[in-house]
C-alpha cells in the first residue's frame, strides 16, 4: 500500500445536490445560526435522512472546536465551512480554520479514568462516534466528516 488514502472524503462537483460555502467570523454565538442555515438544506435535500440529529450535533461540536481553540489566537481569524451532498457519497462537511492546528492522536479520551468527570474534551470523541468517516488535515486545521447516504 503507498500510504495514499482512498479519496471518500471528496466529491465530484457535477453531482452535487447541494454546495454551501460559509465564512463563519466571531465567537460561539455565531454557530447556532449558522448550523440552523445549514440543516434547514440538508433536511429539504434529505442529503442525511434519519442522521440529522447526528450531523447537526457533530456540525456544532465541529465549529465550536474551530471558534474557540482555532481562532482564538488569531486576531480577525474566520472559520470556513463548506457542506455537499450527493445521492451516491452522502453528506460532506469541512471545517477549517486559520489556527495553529493540533494532533488528534493526543487528544486523551473522555471515556477513561478520571477523564470521565471532566466538563470539556468530548467533542473530537462525539464527532467520530456520530459520522462515518472522519479525517483531519493540514495539520489538524481542517476536518472533513462524512455520513454515507441514506439507503
């Protein structure tokens, strides 16, 4: 094997149904719209039937990690998020942000010892639990999150 992943967590532009294309700026306050915007498509194009609840939670989890741990050291920073749909891939969500990024192997679970009563460091965990497929890129800048189409 040469090390390349197989390219499921990209889509091919001519069979979209759906492409959005959002620059998120400020704090946290600005997700909930944001996310509202979002799965009122998503909901109408069925692009995630019966898993709306999942990628509206892993959606916010995902902006929040962005708004307060990607840009909150850079001044003027935005978070970038784009979502495509299609019949045969499914749902793809990409967050990226202009932050220093992080390795998500070092990220401790939040099922384990003492982490367990902590009130944080859960939402990398709920992420990979609620979508199919889950990469990190550029350095842990990026996310793309993948829900396999509906059947």
């Amino acid at each position: 094997m040469s090390g390349e992943r197989p390219a499921s967590c990209t889509f091919d532009s001519d069979r979209l149904l759906v492409r959005m294309d959002l620059t998120i700026s400020g704090g946290v306050e600005a997700i909930a719209p944001v996310v509202d915007r979002i799965m009122t498509i998503v909901k109408g194009m069925g692009c995630a039937r019966d898993r709306e609840f999942e990628v509206e939670l892993a959606l916010g989890e995902a902006l929040s990690n962005a708004i307060r741990h990607g840009i909150a050291h850079v001044p003027g920073g935005k978070v970038q998020c784009s979502v495509a749909c299609d019949h045969e891939r499914g749902m793809l969500i990409v967050v990226r942000d202009p932050g220093p990024g992080f390795d998500p192997a070092s990220i401790p679970s939040p099922v384990t010892g003492q982490n367990l009563f902590s009130t944080g460091g859960r939402g990398v965990f709920l992420i990979n639990q609620l979508m199919d497929e889950v990469r990190f890129e550029k350095g842990g800048t990026e996310i793309r999150m993948r829900v396999a189409p509906p059947r």
